[in-house]
C-alpha cells in the first residue's frame, strides 16, 4: 500500500499570513512635524497634511481685543518655551475675530521665535466631527520634539453627541492624558460648549438636576483659559476698518469711511471684526486694489 503524497502547505499559510496583515490595524504614520508650520488632520487617513499657505491676518489689526490678545499671547509664549501654560477656550460672538486670534498669535510667536530664544510651534487644525480621532492623533504627536497648537474651530455639542467624551479625557483624564508637547486651543459660540436650551431642559426634567448636565458642562471647564468676545461697539467697528484701510492703503476720506461703513453694518445686522473685513473687501473691489 503505497502512501500518500504529502500536501505542501506553505502556499495556504501564505495566503492565511497575508489575510491576517490585512486585518491588523495600521499604526498612525510619524507626523512629519518639520515639512511645514500648519497642518490639518485628515482623519479618514491619518495623516497631517500639510498647508503651504494659512489664512489669516496680522495680530496689529485684530483690534477690540487687546486684553484677549495679550492673554493668549502670553499663555503661547510660555508653552513655546516649555513652562506650564493652560489649554484655551474662545467663546463668544460670532465674526469677533476668535479663530483669527489663534492663527494670529501662532504666527506672531513664530515670527519672534529667535529672538525669544525658543523653537517654532506646529499648529495642527482637528475639524469639529474628526474629534472621535483626537486620541489617534495625539498618538501620532506624542514623542514628537516639535511642541504643537492642537486647533479646533467652532466646537459645540448636541444632546446626542457623546464624541465630547474623547476630548475631555485628552484634556486632563485618562490615564496617559495630554502630550506635554500638545496644546488645544477652541473656539465656540457657547461658553459650556452646548446649547442653553439643552441644559435648562436637562435640569428640569433630572431627577437630580445638579448631577443631570455635569458631565458635559464639565469639559468646558478643563480649559483652563477661558477668553470671552462679545459684540462691539461702533468706536471699535471704525476702529477696525480704519486699521484694515490703512494697512492695504485703501484711500478714502475718513468721513466717508466711516459713513459707508456704518450703512455696511446696518445692512449686515450688526458690528463685528467679519463685518469690517467684508466691507474693506467690497472696498477694495470697487477702488481697484488687490488684498494681500
């Protein structure tokens, strides 16, 4: 009785090999920290793509701010030289220059990085829904050498949104916590993060109203910097235009200046930092002048 053949195996367990490597998660890429200034995370990839070119304005024009402007600044400035300093919340009125304010400062502490003895930040944008992906990305930056401003604009919550959950343990819980080279600096229309209604509702129909929004109020409170921009007034909305006129040199007598843009304002509803930008914009268009 002769005996069978034996079977080579090895093109099924490659095949088996291969199927499992498939499977296994991807480690996060090595953020390439040092191929630009900004980046934004592209969570579906996991990846920092990198921005050649960011909009934004110069500090000296954000004007109605002063006192949130020099905080911020401060608060940049230590980070970049490695002493303590306290993630930022930026709450307040709409077209009030909040998300300016962060690109701003991030390039202004740039800008003076030699002379004040210290290394260039990375500034890192996480758009609103990719928060869920915040621990892969601090996975990526942890480690890293270069410190980084980790920006989200217009953060907010809804009463069915749990992703709340990733960013307040990244912000002071969890047993690893934030990178000591990681800052996270937001901005939102709502001081707790979500919407009033939502936390009058809750505390009216909990049992123990105290306990019923907590957990969710509570995130806003791991920030801890909070800087409030409210609506201004007509001295400070001339005061914005005149600084953005003269900066692109856009000629017009200061009467006329001002007239024209307290009709814009009428027709906006209202003053603010976006307001002054857009008619200086229409301004420029009608004079001929290109905006840097």
């Amino acid at each position: 009785m002769s005996t069978p053949p034996k079977q080579d195996l090895t093109p099924l367990l490659e095949r088996i090999a291969t199927a499992l490597e498939r499977l296994a998660p991807t480690p996060p890429p090595a953020a390439a920290l040092d191929s630009a200034d900004a980046f934004v995370w592209q969570a579906e990839r996991d990846v920092l793509e990198p921005v050649e070119s960011v909009n934004r304005v110069d500090l000296v024009l954000l004007q109605g701010i002063a006192r949130q402007r020099e905080t911020l600044v401060d608060n940049t400035l230590r980070f970049a030289r490695s002493l303590p300093a306290n993630n930022a919340l930026l709450w307040g009125s709409r077209g009030m220059g909040k998300s300016s304010l962060v690109k701003a400062v991030h390039a202004q502490v740039n800008r003076d990085a030699k002379k004040n003895g210290h290394a260039k930040l990375a500034l890192v944008e996480i758009h609103r829904e990719d928060i869920p992906s915040l621990p892969r990305l601090l996975q990526s930056l942890r480690g890293e050498t270069r410190a980084c401003i980790l920006f989200c604009d217009d953060l907010s919550f809804d009463s069915a949104d749990t992703s709340y959950k990733s960013l307040k343990a990244v912000l002071e819980g969890g047993i690893e916590g934030r990178p000591a080279n990681v800052i996270f600096y937001a901005t939102s229309n709502r001081r707790h993060l979500m919407p009033r209604d939502m936390i009058e509702n809750e505390r009216s129909t909990a049992i123990h109203a105290s306990e019923a929004v907590e957990e969710k109020v509570s995130l806003s409170d791991r920030f801890g910097l909070w800087l409030g921009f409210h609506n201004c007034d007509q001295d400070t909305y001339f005061a914005m235009v005149e600084g953005y006129a003269k900066h692109h040199g856009l000629k017009l007598p200061p009467k006329t200046l001002q007239a024209e843009a307290k009709e814009w304002s009428i027709t906006r509803g209202g003053r603010s930092g976006r307001v002054a930008w857009q008619y200086i914009q229409d301004l420029a268009g009608r004079l001929g002048k290109k905006l840097d």
